[in-house]
C-alpha cells in the first residue's frame, strides 16, 4: 500500500479575480522507502503538489491520502495534529522562530509532542550534529547565516524522525560541500531507517542519487 497518494489532484489559486490553475489533475502513489524527486521548471507545481501532500493547504478537487487515511478534508486542528505525527517539512521560507535558539528551534516539534527535555536535547543536538551545526547550537536564527539557517530547517525535521519528509530545494540555498552532506545523509536516513523522501529539486548531483523522477510541466505529470 501506499504511504502517501494524491488522485486526480487539482489546485486553482485564487488572488482578487485572477485564477491560476497550479495542478491540473496529479495522481501519484509514493510507496514506503521510495526517494523521489520532483522536477521541473519553476512554476510547474512542484510545491503546491508538496504543500497538499502534506495537509499544509487543501486541493481545489481531488484527493490526498497519506498513511491509508484521506485527509484532503480535515479540519486544520485534525492535519496540524496528524503533521506532527506523521510528516516532516523542509520548506524554504525556513519558518524559524526569531526568539528560540537553534537547539530550540530543533526541538520544536519534539515539545509538541510532549517529548521530556533529556530527550528532545538529546535528538535535536544529534540532528544539529549530523548537519555541522551543534556548534551553533545557542545561537538564534538572526544570527546565522541563510544556509545555516537551512541546516537547522533540515535539523528540525530530522529530530522528529517522521516516516515521511517533504522537502522544497533543500539543497538550494547551501555551500556545495554542505548541500553534498545532506543528500549523503538523506540517502542514509532513506536506506537505513526506511525513512519516505520526495522533495523538489534542480540539483543534479540529487537527482543522479533518486529512485525516481517525477517531471512535471505545467501542473501535470510529464514523465
Ligand atoms: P514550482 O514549485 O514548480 O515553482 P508552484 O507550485 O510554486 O511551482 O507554482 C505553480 C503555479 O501556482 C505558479 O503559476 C505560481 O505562480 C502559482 N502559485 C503558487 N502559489 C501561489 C499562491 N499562494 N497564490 C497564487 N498563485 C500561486
Ligand atoms: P539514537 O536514538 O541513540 O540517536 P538511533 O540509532 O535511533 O540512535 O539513531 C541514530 C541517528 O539516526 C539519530 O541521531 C537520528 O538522527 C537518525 N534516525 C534514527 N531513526 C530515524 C528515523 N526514523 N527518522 C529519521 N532519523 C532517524
């Protein structure tokens, strides 16, 4: 069965009377332990795709299934809760908060959860870690730079060791060495840990590492 699914998936962005049709009937079945990567030009689609998959908006028509249950029509309470369960995000506006450290910030979720502080120190500074950051590990967002502020966006999502990770260009806005050692890392994560992946991307050296493309164009599946 499929860990995540989206069938006949349609998406028309609204602003004033202006519509943009962003998909335009994607269906996709992502079965557990897959590494995908969405391709395609900007303006495809590729994260308004990412954003349904993980219950942060809701599709114009069409269906998401995620873990065997629809959530295309839950309540906003029902998909925060079931996010911080079931999904981790690696988005670009990195949605850090200002006042909280790095360690904080990456324990954020873990909180949520209700996690004991021993525990979520002790899997956040290991995210830090894995992402060269546990260095900064005091600092808050404004005194970090763009990438490193990525790496904690990453780290966040690492900590909460979720089955499945929705990522937007997570290597776009690192240093080349950086951007190397987190692919290498989602790579292990995905074969050690059966941790799901599908995430946008343009960078070749991730895309050579997938299991699968999915192009699209458009707002549809090209390939
Ligand atoms: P990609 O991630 O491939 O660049 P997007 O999913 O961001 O593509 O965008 C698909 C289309 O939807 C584009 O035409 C974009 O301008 C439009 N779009 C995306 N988000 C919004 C939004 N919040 N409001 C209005 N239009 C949007
Ligand atoms: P520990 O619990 O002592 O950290 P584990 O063997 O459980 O040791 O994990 C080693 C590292 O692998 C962790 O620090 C974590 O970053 C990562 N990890 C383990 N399981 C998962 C998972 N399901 N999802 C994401 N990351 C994981």
């Amino acid at each position: 069965n499929p860990v995540l699914q989206v069938k006949n998936l349609k998406k028309i962005y609204k602003v004033d009377t202006v519509e943009t049709p962003a998909l335009q009937g994607v269906s996709l079945e992502v079965h557990q332990g897959e590494f995908i990567a969405l391709a395609g030009p900007s303006g495809s689609g590729k994260s308004t795709l990412l954003h349904l998959m993980g219950g942060l908006d809701k599709p114009t028509s069409g269906e998401v299934w995620l873990g065997g249950k629809r959530i295309d029509g839950l309540s906003r309470a029902q998909l925060s809760d079931l996010r911080l369960w079931n999904v981790g995000f690696v988005f670009q506006a990195y949605n850090l908060i200002p006042v909280l450290t790095a360690l904080e910030n990456a324990a954020f979720v873990l909180e949520l959860r209700g996690e004991p502080r021993e525990v979520r120190e002790s899997k956040a500074l290991g995210a830090l870690e894995t992402l060269g950051m546990k260095d900064f590990a005091h600092r808050r967002p404004n005194q970090l730079s763009g990438g490193q502020q990525q790496r904690v966006a990453v780290a966040r999502a690492l900590a909460a060791r979720p089955k499945i990770i929705l990522a937007d260009e997570p290597t776009a806005n690192l240093d080349s060495k950086t951007g190397l050692a987190l692919i290498e890392h989602m790579r292990t994560l995905n074969r050690e840990h059966g941790v799901t992946f599908v995430f946008s991307t343009h960078d070749p050296r991730l895309l050579e590492r997938v299991d699968r493309i999915v192009r699209l164009e458009d707002g549809q599946i090209a390939a």
